[in-house]
C-alpha cells in the first residue's frame, strides 16, 4: 500500500470517528438547551423578578376638563402615579399642549427638556423627572384659552357637567408618551368631555 493511500486511509478513519463524536454529543447538547430553557422558565417565575418584569410600574390619567364661570380658560388635569413596588427612574413624559397654553406640575418634579417653537397650533414638549419612588403622584394642569381650545378641536361649545363627544381629532392637550428605567406604563384618557365647573372658596 503507498504512502498515499495510507494517508488517505487513516484520514478517512479520523474523519469517520469525529461524525461519530458529534452524532453522540447531540442528545448531550439537545439537553443542555432543555435544561438552561427550563432553568429560565423557573427564574422569570420567581415572584421577586416577576416584580421587576411584570408590574406596571407607572400609570396616567385624564382627571378632566374644568372652567371658573367668569374667566376665559379651560384647565385640563392629569395625574402620574407610582403604583409598583419599584423607583421609577429617568422618567420622560411627553406632552402635546396648544399654543399659549401653560402647564404647572404639583410638586414641581418635572423640568422641560425639550421645547417645541416650530410655531405651530400645537406645540409638542418633553418633560424628564429623575425618579419617581412608590406611591408618590404627580399633578399636571393645562390651562389653555377656552376659545382657542374650541377652535383648535373643532369644537362649537362645551357645557357643564354635559358629556361631549371627544374630537375626532383632537389636538390636545394630551399625554402622547410616557417612559421610564422599567418600561411598562399605562397611559388613560377619558372617552368623552365632561367640563366641570372651577369654585373659588372665599
């Protein structure tokens, strides 16, 4: 037998062996995934993670629309709330106002930045907290110009304690978006228009 042949022999026999290696290493490696996907499973189970994963940690809402009888504006509220377990960080609220419109934050968390002067009908800012700890609110009042506001929304009047339907399009003002370190948010506007009537107390 020459020297080739026996190469080429003795190679095909090392070839042979290392498939047969793999082959029997498959059900090993085929149960190795099995066991690192069921350890997984088991982790993202356990109620300490679930709390991280899981629960929403901030959450929007629409309070309403409100007028003083003898003035002019309208004033739109809204709350955010720490409702998890967790602090909230690097919070980001997104919010669509109208033109001229003022917005105060009780308490003052929340500071712009971002601010929108394109100039037009809308303006649209963003707003950065640097936490929000459990269980702490946060107030947003809108106060636009009544006329405008019906203008804006395509809207002929609204009347008090009278449900309206919501503009089809409605320019605002609203929560566009919300962030934060933990991701899930819920975001709640009301379905329809119910202004209230704003009473000083003397």
């Amino acid at each position: 037998m020459t020297k080739k042949k026996k190469k080429k022999n003795r190679d095909k026999v090392i070839q042979e062996s290392i498939g047969i290696e793999k082959k029997s290493n498959l059900p090993l490696y085929l149960s190795l995934v099995a066991i690192a996907i069921s350890f997984g499973q088991l982790i993202f189970t356990i109620p300490i993670v679930l709390k991280y994963f899981d629960q929403v940690e901030i959450q929007a809402y629409e309070l309403g629309i409100a007028k003083p009888a003898d003035k002019d504006y309208v004033q739109s509220s809204y709350i955010i709330r720490n409702t998890g377990n967790n602090t909230a960080k690097n919070v980001e609220l997104h919010l669509r106002i109208l033109k001229g419109d003022n917005v105060l934050f009780i308490p003052e968390v929340f500071r712009i930045s971002k601010d929108d002067n394109k100039g037009g009908i809308t303006k649209n800012l963003i707003y950065k907290c640097d936490e929000l700890v459990p269980g702490e609110s946060v107030r947003i009042h809108v106060f636009s110009d009544f006329k405008n506001y019906l203008t804006t929304n395509s809207l002929d009047t609204l009347y008090y304690n009278k449900s309206s339907k919501r503009p089809e399009f409605n320019f605002g003002p609203y929560i566009s978006d919300l962030k934060h370190s933990l991701g899930k948010v819920i975001v709640r506007e009301k379905d329809s228009l119910n202004l209230s009537e704003i009473r000083y107390v003397n």
